[in-house]
C-alpha cells in the first residue's frame, strides 16, 4: 500500500538536509496549491511506494503565515500517514513548541532529534526514554549531516506510517481548559473525524481566524469568556502558556546541559 509521510520542523532544524538523505535524488519540485511556497516531494529510498513530503519549515501551526497554513491545511485535510518531527537537538526547548501541536492532530508522530553530533559534542545528555513516554512519540537520534541514524529513522517512519495508530496527546491542559474543549468539541460540526477533533477544538478555543471562517455556525464565543475570565488572560496566551510550561516540565526530567552544571567561580 502507497504511504506519505510529511517531514515538519522548525526552520533551521536540517530538514532538507534530511530530505535529501532520505530521498537522494529521487525528488519533484513544484508549488503548493494555489501560493508561491516550494512543495518537495520525494521517494523514500528502498522503498518505491514510500512518498516523503516536506512541508515549509515553521514554528507553530498558527494562522499567521503562509507557511503554517499551507502545511496545517495539508495535514489536516490530506492526512498522511505519519509525520516525522525534525527536531535541533541543541535547541530543544524550542523546537518541542511546534511538537507540542503537531501530537494533537491525530496523525503518528516519529521525532527525529538532529544535531546529535553537536549535542554529543557539547557533552549534553538527552534522556530519550523519559521524553519519548513524555511526548507519546517514538524518538529516534540522527545526524542528517553526518549522515547517522538516517536508515534507522526510515525503517521507523515506514513502521509506524504502516501501524496508523496515533497515540493521544499527552499535553493535557488544566480543568477549565479541559472542559471548554470538551464543550467545544460537543459543538463541532458534523463529518470531523474524531481524531481531530481536539485539534479542531483548540483552534476554536483561540479564535483561529481560519478555523472561525470555515465554521460560522458554531458559536462558542460565551464558553472561551468563561476561561478567559477565571484565568484573567486572553484565550491563545493561556494555550500558548500551558503549552511553555509543558515542555519546561519535560525538559526539566530528561535534559542535562552540561555547561548548566558548571560551577562557575565568577
Ligand atoms: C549550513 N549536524 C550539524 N552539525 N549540522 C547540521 C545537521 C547535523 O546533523 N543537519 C543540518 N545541519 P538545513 P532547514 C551552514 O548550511 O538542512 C546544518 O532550514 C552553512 N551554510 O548543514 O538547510 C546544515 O532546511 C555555513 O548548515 O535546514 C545547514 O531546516 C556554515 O544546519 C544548517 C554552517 O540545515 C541548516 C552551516 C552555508
């Protein structure tokens, strides 16, 4: 059976560079439908029904630039098989940002933690274990530059695109949160599948521009208000917060950056 899977990550993070490393040459170039963005696609080597899609690099699946809606509308209404997350393993805490949101969509995510030769380099220690069950995601260390742990990253991306499954987020926000989106989900509009539908709720819940403009008949504007006022903040700050403070607690238990551990004598 064909499989997609989309590569997602922040820019920077050496995506293409493992594009390159997981397609050779094997690669169309064209544009994104409708928009001046680059769209790559390319055959996963060794496996000819395999396709690697490279969606632009981002930041965060928000409304504001093109790049995030071309490659939310993408996962969202093309729903590949599975996505695999680069992440710049010597800039963790902030790459983990776009991570926290692409778990939420209902597609199964294999991370890629890349730059592990830097990583390993500066003597830091990343605890795959523990991040890996804090995240819900098979971890896999590469580097693309190097060139290591690519074909182990494939054999991963290609089991896990073939299982389907995608875990359930393991961000959960506090009770009144919770509880808003579970309301909001009662008022989704009928055909959304079920496991987007939290995504969808939390789009709603901070006012997502694109999101209100396609679902004009939902109104949900008194249950945002509720949680805006018990938590005297605006509704995508207290989303954007809860999602900081998540990967604050992660990192917390399973980075150790060695310089941090310096004593230092000035
Ligand atoms: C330059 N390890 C190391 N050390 N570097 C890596 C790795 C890795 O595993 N993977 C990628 N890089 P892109 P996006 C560069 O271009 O793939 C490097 O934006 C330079 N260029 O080589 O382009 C990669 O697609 C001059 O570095 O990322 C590239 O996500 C000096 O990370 C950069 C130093 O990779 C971004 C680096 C003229």
């Amino acid at each position: 059976m064909p499989l997609k899977i989309a590569l997602a990550g922040n820019p920077n993070s050496g995506k293409t560079t493992l594009f390159n490393a997981l397609t050779g040459s094997n690669q169309t170039v064209g544009n994104w439908p409708g928009v001046t963005v680059e769209k790559k696609e390319g055959k996963l080597k060794g496996h000819k029904d395999v396709t690697i899609v490279d969606l632009p690099g981002i930041y965060s699946l928000s409304p504001y630039t093109l790049e995030e809606v071309v490659s939310r509308n993408y996962l969202i209404g093309e729903k590949p098989d599975a996505i695999i997350n680069i992440i710049d393993g010597s800039n963790l805490e902030r790459n983990l940002y776009l991570t926290t949101q692409l778990t939420e969509i209902g597609i199964p995510v294999i991370i890629a933690i890349n730059m592990m030769d830097i990583v390993n380099k500066n003597g830091d220690k990343i605890n795959i274990e523990k991040l890996s069950k804090s995240l819900g995601c098979e971890i896999m260390e590469i580097s693309a530059l190097k060139r290591m742990g690519i074909s182990e990253l494939a054999a991963q991306a290609v089991k896990t695109a073939q299982n389907g499954k995608s875990r359930s987020a393991k961000l959960a926000f506090q009770s009144e949160i919770e509880e808003a989106l579970k309301a909001i989900s009662g008022k989704l509009p009928g055909g959304i599948a079920e496991e987007q539908k939290r995504w969808y709720a939390i789009k709603l819940f901070e006012r997502d521009e694109k999101i209100l403009e396609q679902m004009t008949a939902v109104n949900v504007e008194e249950i945002i208000l509720a949680v805006e006022d018990a938590l005297d903040d605006d509704s995508e700050s207290i989303i954007t917060n809860a999602r900081y403070n998540f990967i604050t607690s992660i990192i917390k238990g399973s980075y150790v950056k060695k310089s941090s551990s310096k004593i230092t004598t000035s």
